[in-house]
C-alpha cells in the first residue's frame, strides 16, 4: 500500500476511534451528571424573598429584591424591597450565615475531598470518587450548601475546558497548557476570593454590601506529606493565566451565569451577616432559624472530574510513512478552594440615595440575643481547618497536563483536614462599622410599588428596548447574550445588574474586549492566512483537527488564494448558487457566530452569520493559481520573453445544476 493511501487509512481509523471515544465519555459524563445531580438548575433552586419575609414575621411582603435598612438608635434592622441589585439580600441566603456564624463563630464551609485519601485506580482513572464536605454539616441540605457545591464544581468544568467559556475569546486552563511543553507535567489549585469587601449605607439608612471577587491560582510541588505549594508560582502558569482571565472578567461571568452570580448572593450574605453580629444589632431567634429545614441530599460522593484530548501527526517522505508520532493524551484532575480571607470591613459608607422601596417592617427584635451575638463574635470556638494562608501541603491537585496515552494522577498522599472547596473566611475583617467612602450610585431608586417585581419582565422590556436607552439596551443584550448566558432560566428570581456608573462602565469595557474578539475572528476567517486545518489561537480548539497529515497542511497552506473582489460586490448570483451548496467548513464560535466555507466550481465562497441574524458574503477568493509553482517555490510567476509555449490543455469543468 502506497505510504499516502496508508497515512489516509490510518488518519480515518484514528478519526473513528477518537469519535467512538468522544461519543462514550459524553454518555458517560451525562449519566454520572443525573446519577449525581450535578448541575446548577435556578428553577426552585433559588430562595424565594417573600416565602422568607412571610416566615420571619414581616407585616408588608415584598414581591421583588429585599434590602437592609438599619436603626441606629435602636440597634435594628427591618426588611424593605428595593429595585437597587447592589443592595438587594436573599433572605434564606442571610439567615444561614447568621445561623452558622452565631453556632460555628465562622462562615459556610465546603469542601470537595478525594475519596480514599485521594487514591486513584491506574487501571480506571475515571472512577476515582469526591466526597463532599459541609460545615457545619446540616449545610448539606441547605441552599448555601447547593450554591458553594454546584459553584465549586462548575468552576473546575469550565476550568478544564468542559465547556465552551463565558467570555468570547475566554482560553480554558487545558488550551492554556497545549501551549506548553507536551512532555510537561504539572500540578496546582484555584479558588474563588473576595478581593474586596465593604458595607455602604445609603441616606436612608439601606445597608449596601459591596465586595470585588477574583479566582487565584497556585502551581503546587511535591513534599515530604505530599502537594504543597510551590516558594514561586510562574506567572505563565496556565492555571495562573486562567485565574487571571476569569478575574478580569468577573462580574461579567457572574451577570452571565446563574451558579456564579448565586455564589455572589452568598457572600454578600455572609458579609452581612458578619456585619449585623459586629456591629451589636441585635435580630429576633426567627433570623436564626430560617434554614433549620433541610431537603434530603442527593448523595455526599460525586465522580472526579477529568477531561481527555488527544493529538497525533502523520509525517510521509517519499511516498513512505516516515514517522507516526503516537498520540499524546493530556488530562485534567483538581479541586477549587474558595475563600474570602483577607476582608477588613470597619464601618459602612455614605451613599447618596435611598435604595429603599418601602418599608415591610419586623416586630421589635428580642434583646437576648444581644449578648448572644456579641460573644460569638469577640470570643469564636477554635479553627477546625487550616486557612489559605497556611501551605497545603494536602490540597487537592489539578494535574493538568501529561504526555502519553495514560492520564495523570492524583497524588496519594492528600488529608481530609484542609478545605479544598469553598471557604467563605471572613475573620481578618473588621465589620463592626459601615466604610466611609462617597457615593456610588446615582439617581433615585426607590420603587413607588413595593408588589412589584423585576424578574422576567426585565427581558420583555429588554426585548422591546422601551425602558432602556438604545445604547443601554445593546449593552444589555451583549450582556445577556443567549448563548453565553442562562440567567433567563432564573425567571421572576432575576435580578439586573447593579446601576452604579462605575459598575456598568466596566461591563462596557469588557463587552467591549469581546467586540474587538469578534472582530478580529472574522478578519482573519476573510484572508488568505486562514486555514481550514488549523484555524489559530483566535478560535476554539475544536476546529484544529486532532489527527493530521503534515504534507497535507503544507499542502493546503500552499494553495494560493486570489481575492475577488468583483464577486463580493455583486452577490446576488452567488446567494443563489449557496442556496443549494453545501458548505465544506461549518464551525461555529462560543456566541453562536457561524463560519462557513462553500466552493463553487473555482470559487471558494466565505460566509459569517450572528447568533439569529443573517448568513452575509464576507469574501469570495479564487484557487486557479498553480499550486505546483507555490510548493516548488518559484517567486517570479511571469513569463520571459525567450519561454516558448510546448504545450496547453483546455480544460471544461462541469457547473452545477447543468
């Protein structure tokens, strides 16, 4: 068998096996996914405010957002609805962390641990098991509980490129470390932090929590009690450069996806909660007892995640397979430790505006629980799990990269006692006192109908562009964007972005970046450097074939493509020859965009189409051109005045539809 038709054979078996492969690890995954309830749902997973605010006694029940409006003088809070997202509190979300915080003296604590002290079965990798881990452990059945566990694992999926990012352009940690060494092996771990952490009052007395979040990273070595943080993590550490892409665009994955943005709802809880307790408000046993009812918990082991590529490239010399480089496999295996460590929280600042919408106010709170409160706080029970400032030395690894066809493993020597999920540490916070700092929002917000509520009306309105200015409306779109969000499904337990200047500049900007993504994307995909093969870092992975001939790319990479401008102007002829064309290349991108690629007869037709918008002509080139001469190199491609003609051959080629 001649070495092309040999390579060609072998490039299609390597083709049928990776998409038998794929095909089983996708089943695989779902029914582990539905076996575990694995998976964030917001329908009847989100507290509802006005369930809680009946239960905790309030005379008027708001439909919508809830806020804070505190008494100085008496030392109480009570309930108002409020139309002003920053300001809005999850009631269940609130009295949670205050029940943890009165009985533990800390935060909600999760924790995602090896099974077996972290053993894995070489023979079957894919097995190893996670066991969740609570405190305290009645969090399990709880809401916070579903929220920090769902957010810790949806973070290691996007982490590992499970699926498509958030953000346009958004690299996962795995196509971050393809760039690296193949033979290369690594080991490190995430979590989320709060960069930031304030309370805010408003002129009328509304306490606004206001936090930065962040995910940090750390390469991780091995020790004498097995991982351990490395002296110096690399700054090209691919988990390094994922955290710090996910940091950067933050608040516009929390507006995006719905376990995200819960995450955040909980720790603005918890920064309340820590507030109301320092500051010496004294709060009814009813805002202690909110979560004292528990659902049944699904199970307290979940499969450890993994995520398997393979490459492979066939090289031929002279008609012979010269080298079949045996494929390389690259795994990916971990934990994420999420902790809000480094909080100093003293008193609330002066905002401006009222962010009260009416108030629904609570029965005198008891003054029992004075004491109560302020000795939990001043005096807490000593620390059970070691902090994000102390090594761990037992963390969960993320191996991310390994060369060769096996996966890579776990290290055996991992500890039960260090929480490797989500670790809302607020204890070097001083939040017994609002921050001074000036206003940050502008404008009234105060609703004159406390029953109403935003939810799914704001995407009717949003729809029809009438409540919001043309400019804010795209930006809103671009926001929410169908493809790269879910917070529709969240339905009336939606909430809005919060309407600061300062916050919405921002989503701006970074809605901005991903314009520039989007632009460059199809500049490239309209010029001759595009490859069908090997489409670039711009766009996903996935539209690099995993198995290739070499000669073919070069091969490919050769042809020589001549613009045509004359086509791109006059298109009405060549929409209707698409009508009835298949396209040879058909990707699309993480929004939705198409990129497609037909060829009619010489003709090679390119086509971009938006998320719900029209199929448009970007560029038509000509593939005429000699191959032959671009891959034996010739430059000069004229005709010398001593050439003489020894041959020509007409050839007539068959159009379609004749």
């Amino acid at each position: 068998l001649h070495g092309e038709c040999k390579a060609q054979c072998m490039l299609l078996d390597l083709h049928t096996d990776e998409q038998k492969r794929k095909r089983g690890e996708l089943q695989l995954k779902k029914s582990r996914r539905e076996e575990f309830d694995i998976g964030w749902t917001p329908v009847g997973t989100i507290p509802s405010n006005s369930v809680s605010a009946g239960r905790l006694g309030c005379a008027v029940m708001p439909k919508g957002m809830c806020c804070l409006v505190s008494d100085k003088d008496s030392l109480t809070v009570s309930i108002a609805p409020t139309f002003e997202p920053a300001a809005a509190i999850n009631l269940e979300y609130l009295t949670l962390a205050l029940q943890v915080r009165r009985t533990e003296g800390r935060e909600p604590l999760f924790s995602l641990d090896p099974a077996e002290n972290g053993k894995l079965d070489d023979e079957d990798p894919e097995a190893a098991m996670m066991v969740k881990r609570f405190e305290p452990d009645w969090l399990a059945g709880t809401s916070v509980g579903e929220v920090m566990f769902q957010a810790d694992y949806h973070l290691k999926e996007l982490s590992f490129g499970e699926y498509d990012q958030p953000v346009i352009g958004m690299k996962s940690c795995f196509e971050c470390s393809e760039k690296d060494d193949e033979d290369s092996e690594w080991s490190a771990r995430e979590w989320f932090v709060v960069r930031k952490a304030e309370i805010h009052v408003s002129d009328d007395q509304v306490l606004v929590p206001y936090l930065k979040m962040g995910v940090e990273a750390r390469e991780q070595i091995h020790g004498d009690d097995g991982l351990e943080d490395a002296a110096i993590t690399r700054p090209d550490h691919p988990l390094v450069r994922y955290a710090e892409t996910f940091t950067h665009n933050f608040d516009l994955i929390a507006e995006r996806k719905s376990v995200v943005s819960q995450l955040r709802e909980v720790a603005k809880a918890s920064i309340m909660a820590k507030f109301l307790l320092e500051s010496g408000n004294v709060l009814p046993d009813s805002w202690f007892s909110l979560g004292d009812e528990t659902k049944p918990v699904c199970c307290l082991e979940v499969p450890q995640l993994w995520n398997d590529r393979f490459y492979s490239k066939i090289s031929i010399k002279d008609g012979a397979i010269e080298s079949n480089k045996d494929p390389k496999g690259h795994g990916l295996y971990g934990g994420v430790d999420f902790g809000i460590d480094r909080f100093r929280l003293s008193a609330p600042s002066r905002v401006a505006t009222s962010v009260v919408a009416g108030r629904a106010v609570l029965g005198r709170p008891a003054s029992s629980l004075m004491s109560t409160s302020r000795a939990g706080l001043s005096v807490g029970p000593a620390r059970q799990f070691a902090r994000l400032s102390t090594p761990l030395s037992a963390q969960m690894s993320m191996a991310a990269s390994k060369a060769g066809l096996g996966v890579p493993r776990v290290s055996a020597g991992l500890s039960m006692g260090v929480p490797q999920g989500v670790d809302l540490n607020l204890d070097k916070f001083n939040l017994s006192a609002p921050a001074e700092e000036g206003s940050r929002w502008g404008g009234s917000v105060q609703a004159k109908d406390a029953e109403l509520a935003i939810g799914s009306s704001f995407w009717s309105s949003l729809e029809d562009g009438a409540a919001f200015s043309a400019e804010d409306a795209n930006l809103l779109r671009e926001v929410f964007h169908p493809c790269l969000s879910d917070r529709r499904e969240e339905g009336d337990h939606f909430a809005p972005p919060p309407t600061s200047a300062s916050y919405m500049q921002k989503l701006k900007h970074l809605v901005k970046g991903e314009q520039m993504v989007r632009r460059q994307r199809v500049e490239h995909f309209h010029s001759t450097e595009f490859n069908m093969d090997t489409a670039g870092p711009l766009f996903p992975p996935s539209w690099t074939a995993s198995f290739e001939i070499e000669q073919q790319i070069e091969k490919r990479a050769a042809e020589a493509l001549q613009p045509r401008m004359d086509f791109v102007v006059e298109t009405g002829v060549l929409r209707e020859a698409l009508q009835s064309a298949t396209p040879v290349f058909d990707k699309h991108t993480e929004d939705g965009m198409r990129f497609r690629i037909y060829k009619i007869g010489s003709l090679q037709v390119r086509t971009t189409q938006e998320h719900g918008g029209e199929e448009t002509i970007g560029m038509v080139f000509s593939t005429c051109a000699s191959i032959q001469a671009a891959a034996s190199g010739q430059q000069d491609k004229s005709i010398k005045d001593h050439e003489k003609i020894v041959k020509a051959t007409e050839y007539v080629e068959h159009a379609e539809g004749d």
